[in-house]
C-alpha cells in the first residue's frame, strides 16, 4: 500500500500535465470558461495544485522510508490516501472529456478519502508527529472542499439542469452546503490551520472573479464567499482556543 500512494502521487502531476497539453481533449480552463458560474475562482486560484502535488509527493516518498514504514496509522491511512490520489488523477481527463457527472462522484470520492485522512492526523498529537502527511492531506482536502461544490455548479450549467440566467438562488443553496461541509470538517480536525489557509486561499480567489465578473448575483456570490471565509476562521481560532 505505500508503495501505491507513491504511485498514486506522481500519477497527478503527470496526468495533470498530459491534460493540460491536450491529451486528453481541450483543458480545464477552457471548458471551465464554456460553462460560466457564480462559484468559478480566479485562474491564479488553481495555481495551488502545483504546491498540492508536491506536498503529496512528499508525504508519499516520507511513508515509505525509515521506521514510517511500520507505523500503524500511517499504514491505515495509506489504502484510503492512494485512493484519493487515484481519484484525484483520473477526475482530469474525465473532465477534459465533458464527463461531468462522472467528474462529481469521483471529485467527491476523493474529498471523503482525504477529509477522512486528514481527521485521522488532526487527532490530539498526531498533527506534530505525522506533520508532512497532516500538511499535504489537509491542504489536499481544503482544496476538494471547495472544488467538489464548483464542479457541481459547472454540471448544473453544463445540463441546463437549473436556470443559467438567474443561478443566484440555486448558487446559495450550493454556498450554504459547502459552509457546512467546510465548518464540519474543519470542527472534525478540530481548527485545522491548512485546511483554513487553502479554503481561504480559494474563497478569496472566487470573491475576486465574482466582483468582476459579468453574471447575474456575481457580486452577491462573492460576498458570501468572503462571508463564509470569515466564519471559518472565527471558528479555527475558537476551536483552537478550546483544545489549547
């Protein structure tokens, strides 16, 4: 199993980068701008998946060396990581391809694989001792947090499956879903610092498009990402305060 999280780590960027070259059809970027929506971050947003796969990487190389081989919580988590990482690496070409409901069970897939992984290593004592698996599935699961609720929001407009005129009503209703899987989880990693620091990272990117961007209630939709960023790390900072 750790040689599969291995595996799994260096199949992302690779594939990331065949998907980015067209490999596998037209990239994300250009089929993000074709199906335009009130929760898309800025382009620079998704910047971070470079710091992602790295982190990854890393805690994947860690896992395998030294007495980290036989530690029994990292050997837990090691089958349910590889598996968000897989996820992770196969939701690129199938969005590429235009799969969109295929792209939502495996972006969720994977948001449930690593959120499990990281509240696992947000237990008391594990995040200083596991630090580099605690910092790479965190960020990891901070970002599929908000991912997962954009790609949701691509495939509604992508199916005409809601109004694309006036998606604000259906677009709060996908903001409010994601606040709580945000503040749940962030409670379950008990005011997780990563976990905050990329959702802030990703909040502000959408409040930054939305502010400019042309859609009915793009800037309504950009003030309650800012808003929720705001009440997540109220929460972070009173969760730690609680389990000083």
């Amino acid at each position: 199993m750790r040689l599969l999280v291995l595996l799994c780590s260096i199949a992302m960027p690779v594939i990331a980068w065949l998907s980015q070259t067209g490999v596998f059809g037209p990239d994300q970027g250009t089929i993000s701008d074709r199906y335009p929506t009130l929760l898309v971050a800025a382009g620079y947003a998704f910047s971070v998946w470079g710091l992602i796969f790295l982190l990854d990487l890393l805690y994947a190389i860690w896992q395998t060396t030294g007495t980290r081989r036989t530690d029994p919580l990292l050997g837990r988590i090691a089958p349910i990581a590889a598996l968000g990482f897989f996820l992770t690496a196969i939701w690129m070409p199938l969005f590429s391809a235009g799969l969109f409901w295929a792209c939502v069970v495996v972006i969720f897939g994977a948001l449930m694989s690593l959120a499990w992984c990281a509240v696992q290593l947000s237990r008391p004592g594990n995040a200083s001792r596991y630090r580099l698996a605690w910092l790479a599935l965190s960020i990891h699961a901070g970002w599929l947090s908000l991912a997962a609720f954009l790609n949701v929001a691509q495939t509604i407009v992508a199916y005409e499956l809601l109004s694309t005129s006036r998606m604000l009503g259906w677009s709060l209703a996908l903001w409010a879903i994601s606040a709580v899987v945000l503040l749940v989880l962030n409670l379950r990693m008990r005011g997780n610092i990563a976990y905050l620091a990329i959702a802030l990272w990703g909040l502000f990117a959408v409040w930054f498009k939305q502010t400019e961007w042309p859609l009915t209630g793009a800037v309504t939709s950009a003030w309650v990402a800012l808003g929720i960023g705001v009440v997540l790390a109220i929460q972070t900072v009173m969760l730690r305060l609680r389990h000083r």
